[in-house]
C-alpha cells in the first residue's frame, strides 16, 4: 500500500460501531449500525476495515480511546479514500476533523514514543 499520510501509521486494534454518516449537514446516512475494525491511528487521522461500503467523503463521530496514558478522543472523522482487500473487507482512510491542538500534540507524542 502506498503511503498516503503525512504522519507516521501506528498499529491499533481496536473496534468501533458506525450508526450515521452525514455529508455537508443535508446528507445524511442513519441507522447504519456497522462495525469498523480500527486498523492505525496518526495525528491526522486512521484507517479501518469494514464490511460496509462508506461512500467518501462522509463524516462520521468516532470516539477511540488509544491508551491509557491518552484522554479518549471524540472527533469528526471524514472518509477520504477505499481500497478493496478481498470480497468482502474495504480497507478505509480516513482524516480527523476536529481534534483540538492539545489532542494533536498527544498523538503526535505517542507517535514519537512508539516503537
């Protein structure tokens, strides 16, 4: 996979559940219910795996706690690229939105301190 970001990719395993995905505050996608399978985590923004297909360029709110050295993060996330993996699993990249400065500087760190 070609390297798209600008940080550096650190691996995560963890599980969340899409219920809406909304687009320019008029588009809207409600009651989806599907489950993602967070896959790396940057200071921009993570990838994920789903069997669901997310149009790009929709929004949704995450809220992805990395560790417990870190605050949970509760942030728009906004879908901006697909890729295929097999017949039934999309891999996703997708950019944070909204995370404050202090959240950014946080990740950015335990970017640094990963190994």
């Amino acid at each position: 996979m070609n390297e798209k970001r600008l940080d550096r990719r650190i691996p995560i395993g963890m599980s969340l559940s899409i219920s809406d995905l909304y687009k320019d505050g008029v588009d809207a996608i409600v009651d989806l219910e599907s489950s993602i399978q967070i896959t790396d985590i940057s200071s921009r923004g993570i990838g994920f795996i789903s069997k669901c297909v997310l149009p790009i360029g929709y929004y949704f709110i995450a809220d992805i706690e990395v560790s417990s050295e870190l605050p949970q993060i509760i942030t728009d996330v906004r879908i901006v690229r697909s890729n295929a993996i097999d017949k039934e699993n999309i891999h996703y990249g997708a950019e944070f939105v909204s995370v404050s400065p202090s959240v950014k500087k946080m990740l950015e760190k335990y970017e640094q301190n990963y190994k």
